[in-house]
C-alpha cells in the first residue's frame, strides 16, 4: 500500500472519529454541553446566539464526520469514494473554522491553539488528495 494512501486513510478516520463523537455527544448530552457553552460564551458576542449555533455546529460536525466515514467505507469496500472522503475533509476544515471563530471571541486563546493545530492536519491530509 502507498504511503499516501495510508495518509489519506488515516487522516479520513481521524476526523470521522473526532466529529462523529463530538456531534454523538452533543445529541445524547444536549443540556450538558448547551449549558457548558452557555457559561463558555456568556461574556462573548455569541451569547444570545448559543443554542443556534450549538445546533448548527452539531449539524456541521456530523455532515463532516459522517462524509468523512462514508468515504472510508465506500473507499474499502469498493476502492472508491476518494471524493466523497475529501469533501469530509473540507467540511472537518470548516467545522474547524466555526470552531476556531468561537474561540478567539470567547477570548479563549488557549482553545483557539488547540483547533488550529486540528486544522492544520485537515490541510495537510487535504493535501494527499
């Protein structure tokens, strides 16, 4: 197997675990997490905004996730879906992005490093494509 290939396997399951976990979450835990970013964002200009953006961000990370583990079956099954994993990835780089607007108006910078390392491997794993 060639190492791109690999590369672009391992950094499609990446992002379906991580965005299919987090949207799972959030669904089975919808008053925890809406009361964590309720109290993360009580000071920032998303405020009134949160339960919105907290379905939006749900919906956005589950696309993501759910693209990214549809290309990985299709691309083990059938030796395709290379396209349907990419867009995964670009959906996991703007789910990233949401993210890390969140952050930097939360004023959570720390957080904010976090993501940005996340969207680096979305990019450099949209590069093996």
């Amino acid at each position: 197997m060639h190492p791109d290939t690999i590369a672009r396997f391992l950094v499609t399951a990446f992002f379906a675990v991580v965005f299919l976990q987090s949207a799972v979450d959030k669904l089975l835990d919808q008053d925890g997490n809406l009361g964590y970013f309720g109290d993360h964002f009580k000071n920032s200009p998303l405020a009134p905004f949160v339960p919105t953006l907290f379905w939006v961000l749900t919906c956005i990370e589950l696309t993501a996730g759910s693209l990214c583990a549809l290309g990985l079956l299709l691309f083990s099954y059938t030796g395709r879906g290379l396209g349907v994993a990419a867009l995964g990835i670009a959906m996991s780089g703007f789910a990233l992005l949401c993210l890390l607007v969140g952050q930097r108006l939360a004023k959570d910078y720390a957080g904010a490093a976090v993501v940005a390392a996340y969207f680096a491997v979305a990019l450099i794993g949209l590069g093996f494509f």
